[in-house]
C-alpha cells in the first residue's frame, strides 16, 4: 500500500513541515488536517494520499478507515539551476529545488478488511455443444427453393 510522486515542484525543506503534521496518522484525520493546512505542500500531499488510499482499496481490498499513515518520506530531487542579473554585469546563482514523496500505509487491523466479492462458479469442464445441423448453406439452399415453390 504505496505511492509515491517524483519531481513535485516544491522544495524538501518545505514538504517536510507539512509531512511531520501528518505523520502516524490515520488516513481520515490526515486529509482533514491538510484540507485545511493552507500550504501549497499540504494539497500535493492530500493527492498522494488519497493515490495510495486508491491503491489500498483497489489492490489490498481494505477500507479507508482501516488505514493508517506508516511512513511519509519527503527526499530532495533534481535542482534546477537558474541565474539572476546583478550590478556590474555579474550573475547570482537561483536553486529551485525538486522533492520526491513516498507514501506507505498500512493497516489498523490487520485482520478487518473489506468484504471480498463473490466471482461466479466456473462452468463445467464438459463437451461441448455440438453446432447446428443446419448450416448458413443448408439455410440459404432451404430459402431459395421455397421461394421458389411460392412463385409457381
């Protein structure tokens, strides 16, 4: 139950602030607090949420209540490098730096998951039916004659 995004324009140091609010946290209680967190990470972070909640549900059949936060890893990607003009015809260096978040939930109760859905009996291993006698030829052979008896 994971999920990670890469390359999310926001810098580490910054995610990290947002990441520690939510950390051991239940799934519920955790996108509640960063539905309100008014930060720019704390919305990149509700999605990644939310993908690996998708991910639990769909892959691990477990409920969103059931889920908790067990790791929230926020590491420094790639730096674009960016310059600034200056006095004297010189230029200062500009960093925009890149974060990377990885997301593991895991389970309250291990043992309470979301009911598993029924799949259909498979059919009988038997032989199979035998096709028409009358074949799309015999058909139009039939027709053509009895058109024309109706004719005379």
């Amino acid at each position: 139950m994971k999920a990670t995004l890469r390359h999310a324009r926001i810098t580490p140091k910054k995610a990290n602030l947002i990441a520690s609010l939510v950390r051991n946290k239940s799934v519920i209680d955790a996108l509640d607090i960063l539905k309100f967190t008014p930060k720019k990470g704390a919305n990149i972070l509700r999605k990644v949420i939310a993908s690996a909640v998708a991910n639990a549900e769909n892959n691990d059949r477990q409920t969103r209540s059931n889920l908790m936060i067990k790791e929230i890893l926020v590491t420094e990607g790639v730096t674009f490098k960016r310059s600034i003009p200056v006095s004297r015809g010189r230029a200062h260096p500009i960093l925009k730096r890149n974060s990377h978040f990885k997301i593991a939930l895991a389970a309250i109760n291990p043992t309470e998951s979301a009911p598993k859905i029924a799949k259909a009996p498979k059919a009988p291993a038997g032989k199979p039916k035998q096709p028409n006698p009358k074949t799309k030829e015999s058909l139009q052979i039939d027709t053509v004659q009895e058109s024309k008896k109706s004719k005379k």
